[in-house]
C-alpha cells in the first residue's frame, strides 16, 4: 500500500489566519507533506495584517505563531502569485496532490439603497484596508471638511471603525496605523460619530470588551439615547454565552445612556432600529458601511480541492475560529491522500517572494517604527514592498 511518507504536495491558496491553521494542521497530521502556501500579495497574514484594528496589536501578535511555522522547511510562503492571473487554479489542481482554497472573502457587500456610490460613502474593506497599508487601498476619504460620521452596522467592524475615528493621536501613538492615514484622522474636524444598526441594542452583535473600550475614549463620550433601552433585555431563548453577552452589553449602553457629552469634542452615538434609506450629502460627510463580505468570484471546488476559514464559512468568526475549522479540514485531506500515489513534475509556479523575502519587508517595517515609538511602519506601495523584498 503507498504510504503518505512519499511526499504528497498540497497547495494552500491563501495565507491568511485559515491557510496558516491549515498548514499547521497539515503538519502536525503528517510532517513530511510538503507545502506552498501562496498569497496575491508579497506579506503574509491576510487579515491580521489589512483587516485587524492598527491599535488592537494583542489581536495581530498571533502573527508570530504563523512565523514560527514559516520556519519549517516543509512550508513555503510563496507571495505575490495571484491564483487566476499568474497562475490557474486548474493549473495547481495538476500540479499538487490537493489544493486547499484559503482566499477569504473580503469584497465589500452593498446595502442596495441610492446614493451608495456616492464618494463620501465607503465599505469598510475599503476603509480599514487603507488605514492598515493594504497595497492596493492606498487611496483614503478626504476627511479634511468632516464633521459627522455614519458607521452603519452593529458588529465589530463597525466598532473599531468608529474607535480609530474617534481616538486621538496619542491613543493611537502605539499602533501601526499608516502614518499618513493616523494624521488624515487626527486632523479631521469631526464631531459626531453615529454607529447605527437596523435592529435593536439586544441583537447588536459587539463583543463586550470592544464596546467597553468605547467608554474609555479621550476625545469622544459614548452616548445612547435612554428610551432606546427602555424595558429591554438579551432574547430570552438565547443560548446562555450569547445571553451573558448581550446582558453585559445592554448593561454598557445604559452606562453610557447616563453619560453627558461634558467637554470631549467627538459624540460618540449609538442610534438603534434605525436603518438608511438613501445616502445623500445632507446628513452625514461620511458614511462607513459594516455590513459584512461577500466573495470576489466562484472558488474551485471538486476533487481534491479543499475550502478552509472565510472561503468555506463566509464571511464570520473570528481568528481562533479558524483554528479549529482548517485543523478538521487537514484531517480530511490528510486521510483523503493516504491511498493515492504522490504526483512528480516540476514546480508550476512563477516566481515568487518567499519568507526570506518577506523576513526582509518585515525587518524594514519593524526598524522604521522603532524610530517612531510604534510597533511597525507598513510600506503601503506594491513597488516599494517587491523593492524590499527582492533585496
Ligand atoms: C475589518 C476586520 C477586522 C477584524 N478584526 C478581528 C479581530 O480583531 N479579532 C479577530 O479574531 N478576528 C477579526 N476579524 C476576523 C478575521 O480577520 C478572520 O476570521 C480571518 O482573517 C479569516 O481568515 P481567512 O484566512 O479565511 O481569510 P483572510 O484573512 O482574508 O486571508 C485570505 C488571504 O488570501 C489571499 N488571497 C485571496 N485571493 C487570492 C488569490 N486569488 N490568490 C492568492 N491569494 C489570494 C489574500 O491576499 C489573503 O491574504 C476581522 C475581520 C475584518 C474584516
């Protein structure tokens, strides 16, 4: 019987949280796989990276773990291949023994309503992509004339939309935010920041940390309207964790219904059961809309093609999520390789930045914010980033 010892090579697409577990996974089911994780861009991480919170750096450290791996030498990063322009995805179905689909699944979903192409209104993928130096976001919001600010939606998202809106330089001084976007915020005239969901403040789906941090705010109060929280409570036929959360959140935004805006120059207004009709310029200079992901385009599917994290489950859970979904799917795929005979051929792939490369942007970025105080300073240019990367 063949054994799985011949060097079976899997292709993870995707070296985000979910194609890192699943690497890891890989590896700890059999050590001897031999692995390509690749990425459209020459840096690791994904989401941790683009999408996290610049001043949640608790959040990005688990970073280092997926560094770790990097140095396995049965791991090869593999960056700046775009799998469907460089390189088909047919292509690697040839080529590896299984193919696992770790592209995630951040384009910005549309709430469908006028006015939503209208420059003042932007996704949050487009937004936080920006302020985190995403390469191909380098353009931001002119925030020069902004006074008043919609966050739509009632997640996360739109919490740490609303909190690097609303934080000062100083409170975001130990971040890596992108210099030029931290200074675009901080000299922006903004004085109200409205974080508006359709339903009520029982079904908002913040985590309890993350909206206590809003009443923690140096330049912003956090404000609700009491009658909006008049005689409610968590839905009684939530699962107790979910109860525990929403009564701990309810318990908050009575807190911060008995706050008054006092001398901080930023309101900070959660606004409930309220859901936009149209966007216009008359209400709000800028619009940020958290309403979720959606995919890019079709991902393969079929033998020996495996989807792990956002690819798999949409666009929901957080990092450690990922970890346990991409561990079972190794499984799977580990068990599915194990009675068939390993491919041979040449490497099918174009060149690449590999982790010496990425080591090499990583070193750049770590020394330019230790200059600064700050954890890192991101190139944000495509040219810049394969500059550094190639030597
Ligand atoms: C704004 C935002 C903030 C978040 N904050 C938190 C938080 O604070 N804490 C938390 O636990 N979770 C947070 N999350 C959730 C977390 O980021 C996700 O759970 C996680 O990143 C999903 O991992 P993934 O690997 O499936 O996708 P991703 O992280 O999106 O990784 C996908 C990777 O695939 C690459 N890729 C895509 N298409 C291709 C292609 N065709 N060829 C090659 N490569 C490709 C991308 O470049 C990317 O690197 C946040 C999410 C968002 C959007």
């Amino acid at each position: 019987m063949l054994s799985i010892s011949m060097t079976h090579k899997v292709a993870i697409v995707g070296a985000g949280p979910s194609g890192f577990y699943a690497a890891d996974g890989l590896l700890r089911a059999n050590p001897d796989l031999r692995i390509d994780i690749i990425d459209r861009l020459p840096t690791p991480y994904g989401l941790v990276r683009a999408g996290v919170a610049p001043d949640h750096q608790g959040t990005k450290a688990v970073a280092r773990q997926f560094d770790r791996l990097l140095a396995n030498p049965n791991l090869r990063f593999c960056g700046n291949i775009d799998v469907g322009r460089d390189i088909s995805w047919q292509a690697l179905r040839e080529a590896y023994d299984a193919v696992v689909v770790a592209t995630g699944m951040v384009v910005d979903r549309k709430l469908g309503i006028p006015g939503e192409e209208l420059p003042h209104v932007w996704g949050s993928w487009r937004f936080v992509a920006w302020l985190n130096g995403h390469p191909d976001f380098r353009q931001g919001p002119d925030l020069s004339a902004v006074r008043c600010v919609a966050v739509i939606g009632n997640g996360n998202v739109a919490i740490d939309v609303a909190r690097v809106l609303a934080k000062s330089a100083d409170e975001m001084a130990k971040s890596d935010i992108v210099p030029e976007a931290g200074a675009t915020i901080a000299a922006a005239p903004i004085e109200e920041i409205r974080v508006i969901g359709r339903r009520g403040p029982e079904h908002a789906s913040f985590t309890n940390n993350e909206l206590a941090e809003m009443g923690r705010l140096a330049r912003a109060v956090a404000l609700v309207d009491p009658h909006a929280l008049d005689g409610v409570m968590a839905p009684a036929a939530d699962p107790t964790p979910e109860k525990l959360r929403k009564t701990r959140n309810l318990e908050l935004l009575r807190g911060f219904s008995q706050n008054k805006q006092g001398d901080k120059p930023i309101a900070l207004r959660f606004v409930f059961n309220t859901a936009p009709t149209s966007f216009d310029t008359a209400d709000f200079d800028l619009v940020v809309t958290c309403i979720g992901y959606q995919a890019a385009e079709p991902l393969p599917s079929g033998e020996g093609v495996f989807a792990v994290g956002w690819a798999r489950r949409g666009p929901s859970g957080t990092i450690p999520t990922n970890r346990a979904d991409s561990h079972a799917v190794a499984q799977q795929l580990v068990a599915w390789l194990k009675d068939r005979e390993p491919k041979s051929g040449a490497d099918p792939l174009p060149p690449a930045i590999d982790a010496a490369g990425w080591h090499r942007i990583d070193k750049v970025e770590l020394a330019a914010g230790a200059a600064q105080g700050r954890p890192r300073v991101k190139l944000t240019g495509w040219q810049a980033l394969l500059d550094v990367a190639q030597g």
